[in-house]
C-alpha cells in the first residue's frame, strides 16, 4: 500500500529554521514529482513547492528564498528546509505525489496529486 508520512514539524519562533521530510512507502519518490502544500487556519491549501523527476524545483512566491525542497532517493524521502519563518508560514504542511512516472513536466495543482500525506503542523510564534 503507498503512503506518504509527513515529519519535523513543531513550535518555532519567528526567524527559526525547520526541515520537514517525507517519507514514503510503497513508492519510490524519485520517479515521480513531490509537492508540498500547507493549509493555514481558515484559508484554502496552497501550493508551496515541488519537485519533478529530472529534479527541476519551483516554488510559491512567498517563500522563495527562504524554503529550499530536495530528495534524498536513498531514505525515498522529500524534504523541505524552511529558513526565516514568518508567523505566517503558520499553517498544516501536506506532501503529495503526482501519479505520472518519469515527468518532465512542473505541477502546481492539487489535483495533479494523488497521493496526500496525513499533513504535519507547522507553528511560528514569539
């Protein structure tokens, strides 16, 4: 059975640093893209950053810069450094798989995702 897990996590002040991973099982994570999404109380899921196969990354505006996303195919996991957080980086972070093998192609969409982690709170506050 595929399964994402989300991980790191946490309570963290203004400026700190996270790294969220995702672990999968029954899928190997390099041979499809990975996305990570977060939902913030009261507003709709966003899109926060992906990566695609031939490991090409893209990122929502707000954090570029800050958020780096990469894979470690070894451990099959996706992780995503997040430096200077801001109290609105304050939301539920989800990982999610596309279901196309081998795409060159950059996913943006929740719908393009067809596999979802069970999501990992993510909380900044002094």
């Amino acid at each position: 059975q595929e399964r994402l897990v989300e991980s790191g996590g946490g309570l963290v002040q203004p400026g700190d640093s996270l790294r969220l991973s995702c672990t999968a099982s029954g899928r190997t994570l390099r041979t499809y893209s990975t996305g990570w999404f977060r939902q913030a109380p009261g507003k709709e899921r966003e899109f926060v950053a992906t990566i695609n196969w031939p490991g090409n990354t893209d990122y929502a505006d707000s954090v570029k810069g800050r958020f780096t996303i990469s894979r470690n195919s070894a451990k099959n996991t996706v992780d995503l450094m997040m430096n200077s957080l801001k109290p609105d980086d304050t939301a539920v972070y989800y990982c999610a798989s596309t279901k196309s093998l081998y795409s060159r192609g950059t996913y943006y969409l929740q719908g393009d995702y067809t596999l979802w982690g069970q999501g990992t709170q993510v909380t900044v506050s002094s």
